[in-house]
C-alpha cells in the first residue's frame, strides 16, 4: 500500500486534517 499525504477526519474531535505517511 502506498502512504501519500491526504486529508483524513479525525474520528476523536470530527475534524479533517492533514495526515503525512512521514509522521
């Protein structure tokens, strides 16, 4: 599977964010 940035929803707060495979 390849990691790429995107943005995801933070299930605990509810609100989108960035995620990056280099955290």
């Amino acid at each position: 599977m390849a990691f790429q940035d995107q943005t995801l929803t933070c299930r605990d707060c509810g609100k989108p964010f960035t995620w990056t495979a280099s955290e």
